[in-house]
C-alpha cells in the first residue's frame, strides 16, 4: 500500500496549509454551485486531493467515481483523445440526485495551444452537465479565455509547520519515530512537495523504524539519477558524442523532461572542478539554455547546445 | 502485438538471408577453437542478437546476457561475468553468454572492455559479442582476442519473401510491386521493413501505394547526405539555401514527443542529420549548435502561434552552419541518421519498451498522477516494495518481483 493514497486527504479538514483556498471551495461545494476551477502552484500541494475531495462532497452518497472524469493531460497523447473523451463525458446527464458531473484535468498546461481552444469551446457547450478542475504548475502557460471561464486558485508550496503536522501525524500511525533533524531534512529536499516526502518517509520506514537524518538523504540521493554529473564531466572533458548518448539514455530510463535535466545541471555546475571563469560561462549559458528551452520546443537539442558549449 | 516478436525466428533453420553456419559450430566445438569469443558485426537489423538467443534456446544453453541496458563497468563486468564463467560447471549446464552492442560501451562503463577483454581467455563458456560499428579506437583491446565475424544486410529478395508470408499470415492485401519497394527501402535491414509494414497496414489491413511512396525517405538518404557535404564542407550560403529549398524531406520535425521530451515523430528531418554529424565534422561546434539552438526557438515559435514564415530563418540559420567552421575538414566523414530514432538505436526500444512502463503506468492510474511522473518515483517504489503489500495497485507478481529486485541501495 502506497502511503500517498492511504494518507491523501479525504475531507476539506484534512488537507494542511491551503486553509484560505479549502474555505471558499468548501462553501462553493456547500451550495452546490461550482464555477469551473484552474488550480495552479507547484507538484505535491495538494491540487489533486482538493480535486477528490470535491467530488467526494458534491457526490456524498452516490457513487462518487461515476460521475467524476479523471484525466493526465501530459499522458493523453492526443488532443482528438481528450476531445472525444471527455466530448463523450460532458454530453449526457449526470448519474443520480447531482446537480452536474466534474471532469478533472491535470497537468493541463502541457496541452498545446490548440487543444486548449478546443476545450474552451467543450467548457462553454457543456455547463449545464459538467464543470472542470483544471490543474497546472504554471497558470501563464494557460490561453486568456480559459482564465477567463474559471475561478483561479493559486496554490502556495506547504510551510514547514505544516509538514511537521502532517509527518508526526504518519510516524504515530505507522508506528515509526522520526527526528527532528531528520524531519529538517525532508523539508530541505522536498522543496515543499508533500508527495515527495511521504515517498521518502515510507522508502525510510522499509529501511528501518527508526527514520534519520542519513536514512533520508541516503533515500533521497538513491532516487537522484547520479548520471547527469557524468554527462557534465564527459563533457567538459570535450567528449560530446558519448556525452550526449549517456544524456539520452539517461533521460529514457529515469523519464526525465529538459527542464528537470537543466535544473540539476544548474545545481551541479558549483561542485564541478572547474576553473571561475568557465564556471561563470557555465552559469551564464546554462540560464540562456533554460530561457531558450522554454520558448524553443526540443528539449534534447536545446541541452546539446548547453553541451557543446561546455566542450569548448 | 510487434510483428518482430511475433515472426521472430525460434530455430536456427528459419533464419533467412545471414550465413550463420560459422556462428553455431564456433558454439558447438567451443573447446576447440583459438580465440574464445565471436564478435558478429554488420548493421542493424541483420540478426546478430537473434542468433544467440535462437542457438541457446535450441542446444538447450542457459543464455547470460549483458546488453547496453545494463551497467558495464569494470565493476559489473567482473562480478556478472566472472562469477558466470567460474561458477557454470558447478550446476552442469551449459551457458551462452551474449554481450550486445560492445561498441556502446559508455564512457560511464569505465574499465568496461577492458574488464571483457581479459575474462574472455579464461571463458570456459562460448562468448557471442555483437557491434555495428569495429574501427572504434576504445575497441582495439579486443583485437587479439575474438575472431571477427561480419553479417551482411540481408538479401532484398529474403526480405520480400519474409514480408510476404507476414501478409498471408496478417491476412494483408498488397500488390508484389509495393511489397517489393517496401523491402528495397528497407537496405538491408529486415526489423526496419517489418516495422514499417506493421506501421503502414495497421489500420486497414492493406499496404496502400501511395503510403509507400511516401515512405521512400531513405531513398532520398543521397540527396541529404549531397547537402550535408555542402553545408559541412563550403561556404556558399546561397546554393546552400536553394537546396534547402529543394529539400524532399521537411526542415523540422513538427510532430510530437512521442517517447519522453527527446524522441519526436519524424525521425527524417534536416535538423536531425544536422544535430547528428555536427560533431562528427566540427571542431568547434559550440558555435554551430548555437544556431541550431537559435533555430529551434522559432521552431517553438512557429508551433505555438503557427506562424509558418518563420521557416525561413530556420532555414537561414542552418545554412549559417557553413559559415562557422574554422577550417574545412578535409576529411571522408560517414554520415549518420539520428539516434534519436528507435529505428536507428536498437538500445532506445529496449529503454522504453522495459517493465518499467508498465509499472510506471499502473501506478499511476492508482495514485492519480501521470504516467511521467510515476516513472521518476520508481526508484521510491522500488524501496517500499520490500516492506509494503503491492498487491491492491494491481501490478502483477513478476513486476513486482522485478521492483524488489532493482538495485537502489
């Protein structure tokens, strides 16, 4: 069993450090009224669980799954999928005694600008039966109109006091006892991502009761794909070929995007055994190609031209 | 289903188009032979990793493999195979040992081939290596001790008939000629032709001519490869340009990822030949990746907002290309198609077509969150799976053996 689903919240109390953002969802659920939703803010705050637990509210007493439609746009390879698919779903009347069924899109901002005027138009045809909870990392990367039709939410990465709570309230029912260095050290390594750290504690708990501060880094650097810093020294060796076949493997097997790839060569570049003045090139090239990464559309050659520079 | 599983040779009778003779008595009278090991090379798609795994299945040896999935450092060369080599006789039964593609040993696999090279005069078990590629300098240790062995692309006509008993089987609807110009474009490569002929007939059972001509991509390989010459080795920005023009195959690939953000569509565009052999021809190519750095944020641009003049400074840019060589190299430089590709990178299939997929997959319909995201917790997973129940996420008993088994810490 998973503890991110044992654990994720199943009521509007139980979700930690969104309290402004649960109240007036919860009045919207309460009066059975609710616009369409975009949920924006980084991995692990709780979007999707807020998601859940409105459906669970509105559909207390029914069948709750049947009338909720759950979709990962970056896993939909298609927009003609996502049209038909969720097209099919909006058009027929909610299932039982509810005022009108809820289609969830994660991660919507990975759909292309296309897709998001189609479903603009789906949003606008399909009130009456369906209202949606979109859910994006990056509410900009979301087309005006679409802003326009929802109520926005923009969620903030947990404090520190809130993960403590949550933590302490997982090691009582598990029967695990975890320090408060170590605790210090999931807030550290998590950047605030919730799902990460209960990951990272139930790793720990397989590895002993006794969760420590060693026990979580050891867990957490386990998980880190250690490859990309071998890219980086083949490369600065002026090896680009093998440099850049290691990368794509790399990437392959761990399912890396780009930017997950460019934000570890950025936190990598400080340890490398560089002289100042490339370590500088370094950083300074490093920005360009993530600013580049953004608003070209190859991941793969933007981090070769980061490569090739390095080489020099 | 893949039809290159499904029609995949299982006795050695069946392999068409390879003389494999050589290959099964050097396994037969291993004792007797001078060199211990076999390095089969040629290229792609010509059955060098078949024929291990048929032989072994057939004599009844237990196969032990090492491909370009795997680790192959000094380290995991000796402890997989040095164990394998002692150990065998102690159980009795025979082993083969395949180790794939030795001209991709990484940089990461320090030590690797050396490690290989030395166990190999102590085998006391027949060791099939396959390579595309020889004449790599970091494969000079092995010289000495393998013998060579070349498998050549297979025979247009042993491709045509192999095809056409896929169609009787598949029931498919095809005219000889297409049939025929299907197996040519192929070039030797009998997994490409299947690949492409489950492709163009999987929607309607039929192998259209029109969709074949549409395939005949490789066909203009001379023509790309007559441009890459001009933009490598001149100057002339504007014939460069008119080429360009003339170009049969797009500039850029406007498909979408289609495994990970690093492998699109299409694999047979410009940019990809460019990115490719770049720094097979390049001193200096820092500059000339700027450009084509520069390109693809238009690239973006034109997909975004599908302002399609763009194309032109994309096409401008990538002529640039000539312009910021130092010196000409004089130098005979074979070009390549990407590797991006997993037509053209046999080890891409085996990373995306892994369990890991299928597990990613599972886990996250159960935990609601994408499939992406799933695969980067795996090694979490892989830790809690040896204290926790996977049972309920709906993975099955072998993948879940396979979790437990993965070496994380």
């Amino acid at each position: 069993m998973l503890w991110t689903e044992k654990y994720r919240p199943k009521t509007f109390e139980d979700i930690k450090g969104q309290d402004r953002i649960v109240e007036r969802i919860k009045a919207m659920v309460k009066d059975k009224n609710v616009p369409h939703l975009l949920f924006s803010g980084p991995a692990g705050v709780g979007k999707t669980s807020l998601a859940l637990v409105v459906a669970r509210e509105l559909y207390k007493g029914e069948n709750w799954r049947e009338n909720l439609l759950e979709l990962n746009a970056s896993d939909e390879r298609g927009i003609d999928v996502i049209r038909n698919t969720i097209k099919d779903f909006a058009r027929t009347k909610a299932m039982g005694n509810v005022p009108f069924k809820l289609i969830y899109l994660d991660e919507s901002d990975s759909l292309t600008k296309e897709a998001q005027h189609a479903l603009r138009r789906t949003m606008e045809n399909f009130t009456n039966n369906a209202r949606f909870v979109l859910s994006c990392n990056y509410a900009s990367k979301i087309i005006d109109p679409i802003h326009s039709r929802c109520s926005i939410f923009n969620f903030k990465p947990l404090q520190k006091k809130d993960i403590e709570d949550y933590v302490s309230f997982i090691s009582k029912n598990e029967g695990i006892k975890v320090e408060n260095k170590a605790i210090d050290a999931l807030y550290e390594t998590s950047e605030g991502d919730l799902r990460r750290i209960v990951n990272i504690l139930q790793s720990c708990a397989v590895l002993n009761k006794n969760v420590t501060e060693e026990a979580i880094y050891k867990v957490v650097s386990a998980a880190r794909p250690k490859e990309v810093r071998l890219v980086l020294e083949e490369a600065i060796k002026g090896n680009f070929i093998s440099a850049r076949e290691r990368l794509l493997e790399v990437m392959l097997q761990h399912g890396l995007s780009g930017l997950d790839v460019i934000k570890q060569i950025q936190k990598e570049i400080i340890n490398l055994a560089v002289d100042d003045k490339k370590r500088m090139d370094m950083i300074e090239a490093c920005g360009e190609i993530e600013f580049r990464m953004v608003e070209g559309s190859d991941e793969f050659l933007q981090l070769q031209a980061l490569l090739a520079r390095f080489c020099k | 289903m893949l039809w290159t599983e499904k029609y995949r040779p299982s006795a050695v009778k069946q392999i068409r188009g390879q003389d494999v003779e050589r290959i099964c008595s050097f396994v037969l009278n291993y004792n007797r032979e001078k060199h211990k090991a076999i390095l089969i090379h040629g290229p792609t798609g010509t059955g060098k990793t078949l024929i291990a795994n048929v032989l072994a299945k057939e004599l009844g040896y237990e196969l032990r493999e090492i491909n370009s999935s795997d680790n192959r450092g000094k380290e995991e060369i000796v402890s997989v195979l040095g164990n394998t080599l002692n150990q065998g006789s102690l159980f009795g039964n025979k082993k083969l040992i395949l180790i794939d593609d030795v001209d991709a040993f990484s940089s990461g696999d320090r030590g690797g081939l050396k490690a290989v090279s030395e166990l190999i005069k102590e085998s006391r078990f027949p060791i099939l290596m396959t390579a595309n590629d020889v004449d790599l300098e970091k494969m000079s240790c092995l010289k000495n001790v393998v013998e060579y062995f070349e498998f050549k692309p297979i025979p247009l006509l042993d491709i045509f008939e192999f095809l056409k008993e896929i169609c009787h089987k598949e029931k498919i609807k095809y005219n000889e000629n297409d049939l025929r110009s299907l197996s040519r474009l192929a070039g030797g490569d009998l997994r490409a032709a299947i690949i492409d002929l489950q492709t163009l007939t999987e929607n309607d059972k039929e192998l259209k001519t029109s969709e074949v001509n549409n395939l005949d991509v490789r066909y203009h390989q001379e023509e790309i490869y007559n441009l890459l010459v001009k933009i490598f080795k001149t100057k002339e920005l504007k014939l460069i340009q008119e080429d360009i023009d003339r170009l049969n195959i797009p500039l850029i690939d406007m498909t979408k990822p289609s495994i990970s953000s690093v492998v699109f569509g299409n694999e047979n565009c410009l940019s990809y030949y460019l990115e490719e052999n770049i720094p097979r021809e390049y001193d200096n190519i820092n500059e000339a990746f700027d450009l084509m750095s520069r390109a693809d944020v238009f690239r973006g641009r034109i997909i975004r907002n599908q302002h399609w003049r763009y194309l032109v400074y994309v096409r401008d840019l990538y002529s640039c290309i000539s312009l910021v060589k130092d010196n000409r190299n004089i130098a005979n430089v074979k070009y390549h198609s990407t590797k991006r590709s997993p037509k053209n990178n046999f080890k891409l299939w085996s990373l995306v077509n892994r369990r890991r997929w299928g597990v990613a997959d599972k886990v996250a319909t159960h935990s609601h969150i994408s499939a992406w995201r799933a695969l980067t917790e795996i090694p979490y997973y892989s830790i809690i799976s040896r204290g926790f129940d996977f049972g309920e996420i709906g993975l099955e008993e072998e993948e879940i053996e396979w979790l437990r088994k993965k070496v994380i810490i």
